[in-house]
C-alpha cells in the first residue's frame, strides 16, 4: 500500500476504543450526580479505582463480589472522596460501574476501526471484565468478576513505563522478531526505536529552550533525570544497533544472491527483502540519531553550567542609580571628589586576565602597520541585498557544478553495473572530466557524502517528500540533489536505489589538473568505488 505507516490501523484503533467506550457509557449518568461526583475526573478516577481492586483480587485469584466492590468504594470514599454516601450507595455504584460501565449491561461492546489495507470498516470486540460462579464458605453460590485481556491492556497501558524502559522493552521485541524472521513486525518495532529516539533528541531540545529562557524555572531533578536518560539511551544503542544491521545486512546479501540465482523470488521473500531494506535504513537513521544525542547531551551540560554561572554572578552585582548615587552627591558635596576612587574601586575587583607590566605603560607606543591601515581604511555603506544576491548566485553555481559531477556518475552508473570510479575517469572525454571533478573541494565533499551514505533509497526520499513540508535549505544536500536529478530525467523514473561501495582491492584513482578554490591546478588521489544502480517500479519492488 501507498502509506506504509497505516497498517495494523485497526489495532491501534483498538487501543483507542478502550478508552473511548469508558468514556461514553460512563459520562451523563444521573447516579453520578446523586452521590454529588459532579465532574468526569471524579468519576474516571473512580472507575479506574474500580478496575485496579478487580485486578488486584484477579492477581490472588481472590473473589471479587458486588459486595466486595461495595466495601471497597465505601473505604476509599470514606478515607479519600468524602462523599455523603453509605453503604447502600457504595454497593448500588459498584454494581452500576460493574454492570452499566464496564459491561454494558450484558450487551456485547464494539468499536469500529477502519482497516486501509481491505479498505473496509472492521468491527473490534471490546471486553473489559469476565464473571464466574463461584461458592463462599462451600454454600453461598455468588458471581465474582474479573479482569479480560482488554482489561488489562488498559490497565497496564496507564502505567508510567520510565523512558530508558520504552527503549529497553521495544528494542527487546525487535530483537525478537528478527530473531523470528518476522520481518514486517520488526520493521514497525524499529520504526517505534526510531520515533523512541527522535523523542529524546526533542526532550533535549525543550529543556535548551527552558533553560535558555529562565534556568531557575529549570528544576534540577528534571536535569538529572534527563542526563540520565540520555546516558542510558547512548548506552543502549549504538553497539546494539551496529550489530542488528550487519545482520541485516548479511540476509539481505542472502536474499539478493538467492534472487540472482533462481531468478526470482516468491511474493513472500519479495516481501522479506524489501522489509529487511527498510530496517536496515531505519538502524542507519537510528545510529545518526544516537549521535544526535550525543551531541545534545554535552550541549545541554554546558548551556545548564553556564547559565548557572551567569546566574551566580549577576547575583554579586548591585545596581544603583547614576544620577542619584553619583552625580547628585557630588553636587551637593563637590570635595567627596577627592574620594572618588572609594566610589570606583569595586569596578576593578577582579584580577587581570594577564600580568600588567608597569614599566610599560610609561614607553612610548608604536603604531603597528594593521593599525596604520586600519587609520587609512574608508568606511563604505554595506549593501545587504547585493551581498545576499551575491552569496545566492555563489551557491547555484556551487549547485550547478555539484549536478554536473552527480550526473556524470549516475550516467555511467546506468549504462554499466557496478561501474568504477576508474573506469568512469579512463572513459570520460575532456568536457565530462572537468564536469565530473570541477574543483578540489567539490569532489572531495561529492566522494564523502557518497561513501558515508553508501546506500540512497529514492523511494524513501519520495515518501518523505510527500510526507512533510520542509524549509529550503541553503546547505547542500547531496540526496535531495540526487532526488531531482533522477526526476528531471524521465527515462531515470525506473531508479529506485543508489549503492556506492569502496573496492578494497583497487588502488587509489588518479585526478590531474583540478582546480582549487584559488585557481592552482593540483592532483587528487581518491579510493576507487562501485557505483550501481538498482532499478523497479518507484511504487514497489
């Protein structure tokens, strides 16, 4: 299907249903409003009170009668709510939150969720509690209530699971299905790791944001469970994750040779391999971000000691009016000059920064020759526009050559398969030299990017682009350029992916005659890659 991210809809929608079918058989009820729980928190918290005692007593394997639960509301009422209530009107909400709320009166509950994959509505069965017979002292034959499967996923779901725990538990079950080869639900976990750690880079982000606005608003606990949680995220993933994708990247290798050899592949293994792709992008992204919160880690330290500082020494400082400390003293009593320097000397209590050698203050100073410039330059009227015109006409060009170079290789890259970067230089004429390395920098900066990206997915990029907004951005980026180039070009629509692999076993590749940024012609010595071209329908493998 065309949105990935909208399989297994009716799942999450069941996730939802539970809280919405609580919500509307609970809410508007007059028996609320007799025993004075006027608003919806009241009673939601009550409700839940409820389901918490019947899974506590489902837990010992307990009875759980109407009574039961009507000595447990007349409890917390009489410890907690308050409630002018007795215990008549305690047993007659248990049984109406048992009978009314949570099972609906005997009448089967459902919740419709949309399923886009059959593009049809699906009707989701929802239970919250099961009842038994069960005998009190052998002879009293009563019904005991306890908690389903849908109870107790509720339950468990309004739990407050630490953050580093989230991680813990969702990297847990994405090893499991890739142990398993179910790759489908390991490509949804790892999409969930992903969303885990873009999650924590945000977290560090709002808590920069707070303390750059008012760091005493910033609680210190907050900070160290943050630092903490940053630091069990970057423990946790990086080697995990490094070693999940050269598994992956090991079946896919399987599944490519196997495909080669047979031919082709059966629809599920089709389905295999393009999941395993998606993962394997997914653990890339993932270790970027890893690095991401690295980095914001020790940037929030900084920011948060600094900030603590500025606001220990703006502490120290006391301010006082000019105008009325100074001058009009000093009108009033003009001999109080002579004392001046009592007034004065606490703007000098600080060390100097570096030893003050008095004998040099009485030399007579030279001027230096960047002085004397500085005295002879003629200050002229800064020009914003011109300088912003100047600076875009700067990067198209830089873009321009940038397209040039890329296009050059994704040229050679289509007529041949796994071409190399030598054969592409043996190959190319004068004209398709200079555009293939147009200068020093360029190449080099094309070759990085290149090999640090080492697989470019155009059908990811497509989706992506479909999927969000984005700015515009001045700073070059190598896969949007790619992305454009294969879409200018019609008969380039079939890519789907990019691969660039360093050949260990090549020697370098020479480049003579290129231009640096100064104009001097120097020679470039690059590792020699494999450049090939995977090609498809850019809606599916």
């Amino acid at each position: 299907m065309q949105y990935d991210f909208l399989k297994t809809f009716p799942k999450r929608m069941k996730s939802v249903g539970l809280y919405a079918l609580l919500l509307s058989a609970s809410g508007q009820k007059s028996i609320w409003k007799d025993n004075e729980f006027e608003t919806e928190d009241e009673q939601l918290n009550m409700v839940f009170a409820v389901l918490l005692f019947i899974m506590e007593q489902s837990l010992r394997e307990m009875p759980c009668t109407t009574d039961d639960i009507g000595v447990f509301i007349d409890t917390v009422n009489t410890r907690y709510f308050q409630k002018p209530m007795n215990f008549e009107d305690c047993r007659s909400l248990g049984d109406f939150i048992i009978n009314k709320v949570l099972s609906n009166e005997g009448a089967p509950m459902y919740f419709s969720g949309f399923d886009f994959e059959e593009s049809a509505w699906q009707q989701i069965h929802i239970s919250y509690v099961g009842n038994r017979i069960v005998y009190l002292d052998q002879e009293v034959r009563r019904t005991s209530y306890y908690l389903t499967d849908d109870g107790y996923n509720l339950l468990l779901g309004t739990l407050e699971v630490e953050n580093n725990m989230k991680l813990t538990i969702q990297e847990m079950i994405f090893r499991m299905h890739l142990e398993k080869q179910s790759y489908d639900q390991a490509l949804e976990d790892i999409k969930g790791v992903f969303n885990l750690l873009r999650i924590q880079i945000q977290r560090i982000q709002e808590a920069m944001n707070r303390i750059r606005r008012n760091v005493l608003d910033y609680n210190v606990t907050d900070y160290e469970k943050i630092q903490q949680e940053d630091l069990d995220t970057i423990e946790q993933t990086r080697d995990k994750f490094r070693g999940y994708r050269e598994t992956v990247q090991n079946r896919v290798r399987e599944l490519e040779e196997q495909r080669i050899n047979v031919h082709l592949l059966e629809s599920g293994e089709e389905d295999k391999l393009r999941n395993l792709r998606e993962i394997e992008t997914y653990l890339n992204r993932a270790i970027d971000e890893h690095q991401r919160i690295l980095n914001g880690h020790f940037d929030l330290k900084t920011l948060y000691t600094d900030e603590l500082e500025k606001i220990a020494e703006m502490s120290l400082v006391q301010r006082f009016s000019l105008r009325k400390e100074l001058f009009s003293q000093i009108l009033e009593q003009p001999e109080s000059l002579d004392r001046m320097e009592t007034f004065l000397h606490p703007l000098f209590n600080r060390d100097p920064q570096r030893i003050l050698n008095l004998n040099r203050i009485f030399e007579p100073r030279r001027m230096t020759e960047t002085e004397a410039d500085e005295e002879d330059t003629v200050e002229l009227d800064f020009d914003e526009e011109a300088w912003l015109a100047e600076q875009e006409e700067r990067r198209r060009a830089k873009q321009q050559r940038m397209d040039g170079s890329l296009m050059i290789l994704l040229e050679a890259a289509m007529r041949r398969p796994g071409v190399h970067l030598s054969e592409i230089r043996a190959g190319a004429s004068e004209a398709e030299y200079q555009q293939l390395v147009p200068s020093v920098d360029l190449f080099r900066e094309i070759m990085v990017e290149l090999l640090q990206a080492r697989i470019i997915d155009i059908r990811q990029l497509r989706q992506e682009r479909a999927d969000y907004i984005l700015e515009e951005k001045e700073d070059f980026s190598l896969k949007e350029r790619i992305l454009k180039i294969v879409e200018d070009r019609p008969e380039w629509k079939g890519i789907i992916r990019l691969r660039i692999e360093k050949d260990p076993a090549a020697g370098p590749v020479l480049f003579e005659r290129v231009p640096d940024e100064s104009g001097n012609l120097l020679s470039v010595r690059c590792s020699d890659v494999v450049i090939s071209v995977d090609e498809g329908d850019p809606d599916g493998i």
